[in-house]
C-alpha cells in the first residue's frame, strides 16, 4: 500500500499499530502527549478513520473545504478521497486519546465490489457521524489491538468499512444484487474441505475467496447465504472444536492444543474458547476429565 497519515512532532507509542490485507491498510495511533503536533496526507488511497480524541486547540483542512476546528471529536469520523490533500495541527487535552484509520487502494476495491470507488464523485466529509461505521471502525481498531489471530474477520472488517463508505457516497440501486447467490456445491465442497485441512494455519479472506474464485466482497456474502454464517465465525468454530476435542484427551498442554487449533498465543487461544463455550480451557478440560 502506499503512504499513510505522516505527523510532526508526534512521538508515536509503543502500542500503535498498522497492518496491511490486499486492497487496504489499517493503522490505530494511541497519542500519549499534550504538546502540539501537527499532520498530513495526500495519498493514492481513500482514507477514512474514526476519532477518539479531545483536542484543546487544533484544526484540519481538506482540499476544497473550510478548515474544521478541533474539540471533542469522540465518535465522529473523516472521510477523504483519494488524491486529495489534509493538513492540520492538534493540541490534545490531556487524556488517553487515539484514533483508527483505514487507507482503502480504488482500484482493488473497485475490482472486488465492482463499484467504482475510483470516480471523481466522491467528495470529503470531516468530523461527521454515522453508528455503522463507527461500529465498524470501533470492531476494527480492538482487532488490531488484540493483535487477533483470525485475518478472515479483520478483512472482512476492512472490506465492510469500504462499503459503509460507499453506502454514504453513491447510489447502489443499480448495482448487481448478491443478497440471494449461494456458493455452488463445487465451491462449497472445496471451501469446506479447505478450512478442514488448514484451520490451524494462518487463513485469510484472500485465501478461502481464492479457493472458490470470486473476489472476497462476493465471497463472504455467498459464504454466509451458503453456511448460515460469516466466514470468520465458522472458521473460530471449526478452531474451537478442534481444541475441544484435544482437551478431551489427555497428554497435550495448553501451548500445544493452541498452536494446534490455530491460536498463536495461549492468551487468544483462551479469550477465544471462553468467548464460544462461556468457560476457560482449563475449567472445560477439568469438567471432562474429571
């Protein structure tokens, strides 16, 4: 992907953090200071982010509109287009702010969406408000956070957002209509033994819309009108019964049943499994053991 948000005088944390998928990069900026800094970006990518800050002074330009002063800025977002300018500065009051971007790549979301996310007909908006994607964003910046170990479900997080955008922007009414198709029973067969075989390796949206041939926007619809549920829900579910099944036998540790139901650490390995069965690894293998 191309360049991102640059600051001045901006002493990044420790806990930033910024990923990239095909077609899209996200980027979650904790801000640990009171002194001013300041901010830029033009780019080739759309840029949206979702703000938790309070700003004691500031303000943020766009090509073609006012400059926005700061403030509390706590639930509203910034859209801008690609090829456009932003600039600005911000004094931040003093309390734990931070924010999440997401730079969307047009012509690969064009391609998956078959919508034209390049066209000149998207204009900026700066500090507006809407609970979808918020919603969105809010998902998004925890899964970076939480360093989460299903890519399925962070791409299909990047993948909403560019539509949510979408959705503001333009009109759909004659776009081709998914809402109905299903996977065939080619495509259903191949996914299903897929994620049979590779579930405890590192599987993303790419991969499983690869293995069915449709790019991963009609994917993960056909996959849920297929299955019944998204694509990164029954990959965890998969995952867990596997572990499940391992913490019924003896002989494995915890590490090794993790690793193995693919998990890349014991703690999101034991986050997961309370989140689905509503008890711990350990309090479910003592159940079953005795």
């Amino acid at each position: 992907m191309g360049s991102s948000l640059a600051f001045r005088r901006l002493q990044l944390a420790k806990q930033a953090v910024a990923k990239s998928w095909r077609g899209f990069s996200a980027q979650y900026t904790p801000i640990d200071q009171t002194d001013p800094y300041s901010f830029e970006f033009t780019g080739t990518e759309h840029y949206l982010a979702n703000h938790d800050l309070i700003l004691d002074d500031g303000s943020m330009t766009v090509d073609g509109l006012s400059p926005a002063p700061g403030g509390d800025l706590r639930g509203k977002m910034t859209y801008v287009p690609s090829g456009r300018k932003i600039e600005g500065w911000a004094q931040p009051a003093d309390r734990n702010n931070s924010f999440t971007a997401i730079y969307f790549d047009p012509a690969i979301l064009s391609e998956e969406t078959e919508r034209m996310f390049s066209t000149g007909d998207f204009v900026p908006s700066v500090y507006f408000r809407d609970d979808n994607i918020r919603n969105t964003l809010e998902r998004l910046e925890i899964a970076l956070r939480s360093d989460n170990d299903n890519h399925v479900f962070v791409e299909t997080l990047g993948l909403l957002g560019a539509l949510e955008v979408a959705r503001l922007q333009a009109e759909f009414a004659a776009a081709p209509d998914y809402r109905t198709s299903k996977l065939s029973a080619r495509q259903e067969r191949r996914v299903r033994d897929f994620i049979d075989a590779r579930y405890a390796d590192d599987i993303g949206l790419s991969d499983l819309a690869e293995i069915a041939g449709l790019s991963r926007f009609h994917f993960a619809r056909q996959f849920k009108a297929t299955f019944g549920t998204t694509p990164h829900q029954y990959l965890m579910d998969k995952r867990i019964e596997a572990a499940r099944d391992m913490l019924n036998r003896a002989g494995l540790s915890m590490a090794e049943i993790a690793l193995k139901s693919g998990f890349r650490s014991d703690t999101n390995f034991s986050r997961a499994f309370r989140t689905q069965t509503g008890v711990s690894p350990s309090a479910y293998r003592k159940t079953v053991m005795g």
